[in-house]
C-alpha cells in the first residue's frame, strides 16, 4: 500500500508541477512584446504568440493524466486504468511536440538562434 501512497504523491506532485509550468509560461507570453523580437513581423509575432500558447496548453493537458494516475494509484484501481492513463500521457506528450518544432522553425528561418533567446530571457 506505500508503493501505491509514494507512486500517487510523485504523479500528483508532477501534474501540479505542470499546472504550476503553464501557469508561468501563460504569463511569460502575455508579457512578450515586439520589440524582443525585431526580426518577425507583426503577423510572425502574433503567430509566435499563438504557437507558444498552444504548447503552454498542451502542458496544461499533461497535467490531467498525471492527476488521474495519482488518483488510480491512491485508490488500487485496476491495471486497465493505469495503462489507460500512461497510454494517454505518451500520446499528450507527443501532441505537445508540433508546436514546439514550429516555433524552432520559425526562428530558425528568421536566424534567431537559441543562444539568443537564452541571453534575452526567453524560455519555452
């Protein structure tokens, strides 16, 4: 019953880690402005903005299986329900990953390097 306690409190404390991650990062974009980024036009930036929004979402997505494998592990559910949730947190985790690549491509196509973004603060 300790291995079920210490397992839930692990998936319940990374899905309120990834609740706590998108909540910074959903107000890390709000406080992006233009000027950090002089090289994307208007329309580039709003569609900076959306593709950073939708992968703070999609880590707020995340957060519902992980909540859900800490509350069939509390409660000894069965194997089924387990391997339900772990199916549908890899299957998340690859959902999250698009958006991710676009955003690289975006500023690689506008030769915006990571060592840049970095010296300016930006995380993603």
């Amino acid at each position: 019953m300790s291995g079920n306690l210490l397992t839930a409190l692990i998936y319940f404390l990374t899905g309120f880690a990834a609740i706590y991650l998108f909540q910074d990062r959903r107000k890390r974009v709000s406080s992006l402005t233009k000027e950090q980024f002089p090289q994307l036009d208007e329309n580039e930036f709003a569609q900076l903005k959306k593709l950073l929004k939708s992968a703070s979402e999609r880590i707020l997505y995340l957060s519902i299986p992980l909540l859900m494998l800490g509350v069939t592990n509390l409660r000894a559910s069965a194997k089924e329900a387990k391997l339900f949730f772990l199916v549908l947190l890899v299957l998340l985790f690859l959902y999250n990953i698009p958006p991710r690549n676009k955003i690289m491509h975006m500023f690689e196509k506008k030769g915006i390097n990571y060592k840049e973004l970095k010296a300016k603060g930006f995380k993603f």
